[in-house]
C-alpha cells in the first residue's frame, strides 16, 4: 500500500491482522459430512477441546477423509496465540519459511 506524505511516495507497511485476516483457506465443510453419526461426534470433540485422535481402520473407510474436515470446525486463533505457536516451532527448527 503507497500512501503520499507530503511531497514524497512513503509506503506504508501492513499489520500482521491485516495479513493474516486476508488469507483464507477454504477447507471442505464440516456440514458436508453424510452419516458418520460417532466418528462425527469424535471429531467435534477433538476439535473443541484440541485433543489428540487416533483413526485406524481397514483402508477405504474414510479416516483421511474425515481428518480433512477438522480444520473446518477448529475454533479460530488469536494473533496472540499464532505467535506463540510460531514461536515454539521456529524454536523446534520446524518453521517453515515461505517465500
């Protein structure tokens, strides 16, 4: 963004909330999810409380499928909470840089 400060261009840098509010990942919707009546149940627990869950089953029973759907239902973070999970992952060594 430029913004004119006298007689001169200057520009202006942009909020972290600004970006972040800007990027949106359309995940697959949650309301989307036929039948599946418990392991529905499960994933809103898991989802509300940031529990761990386990899936096994023989192939073909939709465990990755229904794993896609958590992000869906994931309640939002606070810019607060992003930075501190940025920062206990750059201090890991796992932060992903993009370009």
């Amino acid at each position: 963004m430029l913004h004119w400060t006298s007689k001169c261009l200057t520009q202006v840098l942009t909020t972290p909330e600004a970006k972040l509010q800007d990027k949106s990942i359309n995940y697959p919707d949650f309301k989307d999810i036929k039948g599946q009546k418990i392991a529905k149940r499960a994933l809103e627990i898991v989802a509300s409380k940031w529990y761990n869950l386990l899936m096994f089953g023989p192939p073909g029973t939709s465990k990755s499928s229904l794993a896609g759907y958590i992000p869906s239902i994931l309640s939002k973070m606070s810019i607060q909470e992003i930075l501190e999970c940025s920062t206990i992952t750059s201090i890991a060594g796992k932060l992903l840089l993009m370009h």
